[in-house]
C-alpha cells in the first residue's frame, strides 16, 4: 500500500498555540444522560470505557501499547489497511486511533474516510479506537453532525484537536471553534459523558506558542474543560518526555499522559515528518542517519534499535503505562519493537470463539451461529441494525431480521487477495468439478495445487485453516478429495481447559465443550446416499439440508437451536456462544451460495467453460450441515461419510420404484426459508 509521510502528522500536531486567549464558554448548563453501562459480560473489557481499562492497567502494573494509523488514498488501500487492523491487532493493543485529514471528506461515507476506517476498526475488527476531529474551518452544526454520526456508528472515543489552517496563516471561524478547548467543551456540552477525550500534548512545547509554560497552561485548560487522557508529539530523548511529564503534574494535570513513539524508517520521512512537525532531530542521531540516508534498511534497524532503547527508559521510570506508535500505516518497525520490549503478545486464548465487535450496543452479545465462523465481519454486517443481541442464549429465532448480503464487494468483506493471486489459488482454467475438489484439497493440506501455488483461502474463509480445523487435516483432506467440500468444521471437546492454546476461550480457570461440526457443499447424488445413512444415526447426528433454490430437509426438532459450543467458569452461569440454528441456516445459505459466484466464478469470462463448472456447482449442489450430539464420544460424523461413500461405493440391488425421502421433496420443504 502507498503512503506519504506527510500526511500522518499534519492534522493533529500544530495544536492551537493560545486555547485560553480565545476560547469560548459556552455556557452549557444541561447534563445529558451518561452511556455507562453496567450489564455484566464474559470480558470486562468490552464493557469498559478506554479511561476505566487505562487505569485498570496502571493500578496493576501492566504496561499497555496503542497504534496509530491515518486514512488510505485510494479503495485497495482501504481493503489493505482492514488486513493490517486484524494482524496488528493479535498483538494486543489497548487501542488504535485514526487520524482526520479534512481534504480527504473525513467524516463521509467514502470507504477511504476517517469516519468509516474508524467504525470499520470499531465493528469488524473489535479495536477499541480513537477518532481525530479537528474544529479547524468547521461550523458548530458541522462538528455535532460529525460527533453525531460517529456516536452512531459505535465510536466512543474523540481526540480533539485544533488542525491546520487552510492557507498560510490562521484565520478565526467566526460561526465556529478556534481552539481545541472549546471543541472539547462542546463534546461534553452536548454529548455529557459519552465520549472519552484525548487531547494533544508537546514535549517541547508547541512552535506557535510564546513560551513552554504558556503551553503547559494552555494544555492544563484543555484537560480542565473535560478531557480524559493526553497523547503528546513525537520526541527524540526519554528526558524530554519525563521532563513533560513532571512539569504538568507540577500544575496540577493529573490524566494519564501517553508518549508518542515514531520509529524512525526512512530518510525521506523523517525529513517530512519534521518539517511538518518543526521538532529538530538530535545531532547525535543525524551523524547515524546521514551516511546511510540511502540504505532504507539500515536506518529501519537503526531506528528500532533507537525507539527500543528510549521506551525502556521511559518503561522504567515508572511515570509511564503505556505507548503510543505513529505506526505511518507500516508493521515491521512497529511490530519488532513491540516484540524486543515484550509488550507484543499474540496471546491465543479468545474472549469468545468467535471475533467480538468493539460497538457499545453488541457488549452484552455472546452468542451467534456457527454459520459465519470463518465470516464475522459479514455476520456483523449483516445484524448492524439489530437493535437487541442475543445474551446467554440464542432462544427462538423464528423470525431472525438478517440484512441482505447483496454487495460483496464492501473494502471490509472483501478478500485481500488480488484477482490474479485468486486464479493462481483457485485455478487459471478449471476442467471439471474435480479440479475443484483438487482446490479445497490443497487448501485443506496446505499443499501446492497442480500450478505450484499454495491454496491460502477459500470463498468462504479468507483466512489459512485455523489451528483448530488442523486437528481435523487428515479427514478434511479425505472427504475433500471426493466431493465433500467443507467449508466449517469444528472436533468434539469434552471438558478442555479454557487456557488449552488450540480450542480454549474465556476466562482462566474454566473448562470447555464442543459437539463435532461439519459444513460442506454436495452433490445431489451424495446427497441421495447421505440421507439414507442419516436414518440409522437419529438422534445422535442433527442434520440440515439445503440447496439454492431453498428445498431443504432437517430433523431439528421444530426448528430450535442447538447449542454446538459451551463453557463452564468459576462464578458464572453456563455460556454457550454457539449455536447451530435451522431458521438462521437458511439465511446463511444464501451467502454461502451466493460466494461461488461472486468470489469465484466471476473470476472468468461469462459462458467460459471454467465459470460453467462453478455455475453448475451452485445450482445443483446441497449445503449441509451435520451436528454429533454425544460430544463426549468420538466424533461419528467421519463414519457417517464414510457409509455414505460405501453406500455409493456398493450401491444396494435395484428397488421398486417410490416416492423416498432420500432427496429433499415437497413436503419436507416446508420448512423453507421465510418468504420463498
């Protein structure tokens, strides 16, 4: 992904030189109700405010990193920043915070605005996150719609800042704010307690200021008129960062204050990052950097090695809980000081099995289908306007509201790989249904396909197999050779300790249980053996059946849910955040068929024998779902299709023809999705 140094400093470092001298009061006497809630959940971090997790972390000693990214240029880069969120995010940072860039329409609905990078955080990739808003040039009414919208879309965080002027010299907005003070008065003024606050701060004071203590004065007026924490600019010497800190607690800022990290990467970038920031690089540093100004390598270990030095220094001073990383939208450098400091731990215990949403309104959730498991983000699409979310258990679902699925091409759905790395994965030409059995296979396995290129992801899971389907290899890799071509699975657990580092969720102290899951696609003629099979395993084995069209079988017991997954905690009621639910099924179904063609078969020309084969596939295979309810015994579901491959095999003499239930028919589909 392209990026410009410039821009990831410009909105936010030249914060008013004078907040006092012209900010406004504005008089707001009402108080609004607060958010705050109190409803208890699995993880007190999803209920917390950022603040209350910041001085959770301090009071026990446990130091915390947060990350810094600003807004993509362009639809891929969006689409490449999403990918980032998630893998950076496996290492645990407190939050993210994405900066405003007002020529980039930041509070749009533009995939490349702030706003919407920031709810995509917030939604799709569970990070708590900061939104910039700056007052600059921007009326009143502007600044509430903006505050307004990103109430709405889940964001509960706000740095306020002053911004850049448009031109060369700062001009006051007479129907507006001037300085970051009265944009923080105004969010509590109208918005109370919702938001927590950030505000800027300058180791060396701001470069419009008169003097360093004015600017202290300046920045103590900011925290006065509501705001939570600090986060200061980049500097170069832990001294003048502890030497900022001791001078704001001397007048009486007590908040949290955050240092601003910059791992120096590359000439270039520095010499843009100061000039936009009028900081001056440290002469010793220079002499380092200046003979190997070319070797963009060199000055990113240089730079590690400098960034990891100084936050030690800061760490061990004890005046410091966290740090925050002006990332400039890159990994490495950021990732590697993190893992050299120890604060970078890709801890495999999960919250719950599946990836949590960070919006206030779904902190109670804790339970879904199983259905999206590989696909959160578009379950969590699709349930947005969902004004209740199921808690402790899914209950009758008879009329679930699912939204509609119909653009498959939104920058947080889509699949990170490029066209061309798709049909090097998933086949430049395809002859027949087998060369897709041949593609889940080498996924499956992790093998080359037969061009040399590694299967990474499927329509349906954009992800490699995850450590837990691993378990399951050899059989997936069985079936998937002949036809049964899975697309979720997950092995019966009886009782596995909840910090087990493969299937393990919740808190420490637990245990864990899972009945054995199954999802693939069919054929019809598999599907004729299968049921067949099916009746000698009822009612150890739930089955449901479906094709496109909606004609489907099951023997769910008048449509309910099926709890698949469950924990047991020390001081808690049961959870069970997994369900396999018949009427939810046949809303996944359409996704999951419709995926063939949107990701797969679009791939090729229209009428090209390639797309013919996925087209075939999709109208005249059978999604199946099959569930093994005696979790405590070894998983039944392989022999189930294994008889069905016998039965296949060494097909039973010719019977008189009758009507059978071996292929879904009229009256088993009444229990059709709703509305067909």
């Amino acid at each position: 992904m392209q990026h410009n140094g410039a821009r990831v400093e410009d909105t936010w470092r030249t914060c008013s030189k004078s907040d006092s001298s012209g900010a406004s009061n504005s008089g707001c006497e009402s108080s609004k109700e607060s958010s705050r809630s109190s409803t208890p959940v699995l993880d007190t971090d999803r209920t917390d405010r950022l603040r209350d997790k910041m001085r959770r972390r301090t009071e026990s000693g446990d130091h915390w990193f947060s990350l810094e990214f600003f807004p993509p240029r362009t639809a891929s880069g969006a689409v490449n920043l999403i990918s980032r969120f998630d893998r950076m995010g496996s290492g645990g940072p407190l939050f993210i915070d994405v900066t405003w860039h007002p020529a980039g329409d930041p509070g749009s609905d533009k995939e490349t605005s702030s706003m919407m990078i920031a709810s995509t955080a917030v939604n799709y990739c569970g990070l708590e996150s900061i939104l910039h808003l700056t007052c600059c040039n921007q009326t009143k009414e502007k600044i509430t719609g903006y505050l307004s919208k990103a109430k709405r879309l889940g964001l509960k965080n706000i740095m306020a800042l002053r911004g850049d002027p448009m031109g060369a010299d700062w001009e006051e907005e007479e129907a507006g704010f001037n300085y970051a003070t009265d944009l923080v008065k105004h969010i509590r003024c109208e918005f109370d307690d919702y938001f927590d606050i950030c505000v800027a701060g300058y180791p060396t004071g701001h470069p419009e200021a008169e003097s360093y203590d004015e600017d202290l004065r300046h920045l103590k007026e900011k925290v006065d008129a509501g705001a939570d924490f600090i986060i200061t600019q980049l500097f170069f010497r832990a001294d003048t960062f502890l030497k900022f800190v001791r001078d704001c607690r001397a007048i009486g800022i007590t908040c949290p204050i955050l240092p601003g990290i910059f791992p120096i990467q590359g000439y270039q970038s520095l010499r843009q990052l100061v000039k936009l920031s009028k900081l001056e690089v440290p002469e010793e540093i220079m002499q380092v950097i200046e003979p190997i100004k070319d070797n963009d390598a060199a000055i990113r270990n240089y730079g590690i090695e400098q960034a990891v030095g100084m936050c030690r220094v800061l760490l061990e001073s004890g005046e410091v809980p966290g740090l925050h990383f002006y990332t400039l939208n890159r990994e490495v450098a950021t990732m590697e000081v993190l893992r050299q400091l120890g604060l970078w731990i890709e801890d495999p215990r999960r919250t719950l099995p599946w990836a949590v949403s960070a919006h206030p309104k779904r902190k109670v959730e804790d339970v879904r289908p199983i259905f999206w498991a590989s696909r959160p983000k578009s379950y969590i699409y699709r349930t947005q306007d969902w004004d209740d979310f199921p808690n402790g258990r899914w209950g009758n679902s008879s009329s679930p509201a699912f939204g509609e699925l119909n653009d498959y091409y939104l920058f947080y759905l889509k699949s990170k790989s490029s066209k061309d790395a798709l049909l090097k994965m998933w086949g430049e030409e395809l002859t027949s249904e087998q060369s897709v059995y041949e593609v889940f296979t080498s996924y499956i396995t992790a093998q080359p396909n037969v061009a040399g290129h590694k299967v990474m992801c499927l329509p349906w899971n954009d992800d490699p197999l995850a450590p837990e389907t691993n378990l399951l290899k050899d059989e997936l890799d069985k079936v998937n050779r002949r036809g049964v071509l899975t697309i979720n699975s997950q092995p019966s657990i009886n009782g596995k300790p909840s910090s087990d580092p493969i299937v393990g969720w919740g808190p420490p102290g637990g245990y864990v249980f899972q009945k054995a899951y199954l999802e693939f696609f069919t054929s019809s003629e598999n599907v004729t053996a299968l049921l067949k099979v099916l009746k000698k395993y009822e009612p150890r084995v739930n089955y449901h059946i479906v094709n496109v069209h909606g004609q489907n079988t099951t023997n769910a017991h008048d449509m309910q849910p099926n709890a698949v997954t469950w924990g047991i905690f020390p001081g808690r009621e049961i959870v069970q955040p997994t369900v396999v639910d018949p009427v939810s099924f046949l809303y996944w179904k359409d996704e999951a068929f419709a995926l063939w063609i949107e990701q797969w078969a679009k791939l090729y020309e229209d009428e090209s024998p390639s797309r013919m084969i996925i087209k075939y596939i999709h109208d005249n295979y059978f999604l199946v779902n099959l569930v093994d309810n005696d979790f405590p015994l070894d998983n039944c579901l392989w022999q189930v299709i294994d008889d069905m491959f016998e039965l296949l095999d060494n097909p039973p003499e010719e019977q008189p023809a009758e009507q059978t239930a071996e292929q879904p028919n009229d009256e088993q589909s009444d229990k059709e999705q709703p509305g067909k």
